[in-house]
C-alpha cells in the first residue's frame, strides 16, 4: 500500500463492526471494496484491533478466493473457460489478452490497468463466448471484439 492510502478508513470500517460476532469475512469484504484488496497494514490494524491474530486473519484471505492480498488492475478481465466457452474459443479469447496485454492470468498490466482473471464458469453459456470486463458481461467474443474492448478502456483511462 503506498503512504497516500488513508489507513483511518480501516479504522471506520472496524468500528461498523466492532461489536458483531463472527463479522470478519464481511469486515474483510469491506475493506477490500474500498482498496480493492486487503492491504497487509489493514490486517495488522485489525488483529490489533479485534484483538485476534493475523494469522486467523491470512487464514480466511487465503481460504476464499474471493479475497486478494495484492492490489489488482482496474479494469477486472474475467475469460470463462467453462465448457461452452472452451467449445466456442474461450481459450483462444484467454490466449489472445495474455498476449495483447502482455500479461498471464492473476496479473495486472504495468500500467494498472488491467488484471487479467481465467474463471471457471460465468454461468451465460448461450453467449458463449463470454468476457467479462469488470460488470459488464460481453457475449460471443472475437479477437476483434476484445481488441476493440481493449481499446475503450484503455481510451477511457
């Protein structure tokens, strides 16, 4: 985390939830919607906090993967690989980002603009196949659609 994150947004973030039992994941989850993962600072500030141990803490962020310990780009790429998509070229959709933005799946660009996410399933088969750019599903992908995806954001950033 860079020394401009304002760490006191932890602090009200803890104190929504002080005292609730079993609140960590939500917690968590909060704090990981404002920075767009769980900084190591947030961690230590709430073990100190809740008086818990980080290692319970790490223990939840690395069980569900829902939770990421490394900051993210910030467009979210999802490419299914479900069978549908598989079928209809979602590993070549996969294949062609890694390529055109130099970057493997569960890594972000350089620049910070892209993290780049191989899922399992999007659950829309009948648009196979399907890319997800942050919560904007995109159906029937080609290399020319996602080249053109591409280009928007990165115009829009």
């Amino acid at each position: 985390m860079n020394s401009k994150t304002d760490l006191s947004k932890v602090n009200e973030i803890i104190e929504g939830y002080r005292s609730k039992k079993g609140s960590l994941i939500p917690l968590l989850q909060d704090i990981q919607s404002v920075f767009g993962y769980v900084p190591e600072e947030a961690v230590n500030i709430i073990a100190r906090e809740l008086e818990i141990y980080p290692v319970d803490i790490y223990g939840i962020l690395t069980f569900y993967s829902q939770f990421y310990m490394e900051p993210r780009g910030k467009h979210i790429i999802r490419v299914c690989q479900g069978t549908a998509c598989h079928v209809m070229g979602g590993k070549e959709m996969l294949g062609f980002l890694s390529d055109e933005l130099g970057i493997e799946d569960g890594e972000s660009t350089k620049d910070g603009i892209f993290f780049l996410e191989r899922v399992a399933c999007l659950g829309c088969c009948g648009m196979a196949p399907v890319v997800m750019i942050d919560d904007n599903f995109h159906g029937r992908c080609t290399i020319g659609s996602l080249r053109k995806l591409i280009e928007q954001y990165r115009s829009k950033d």
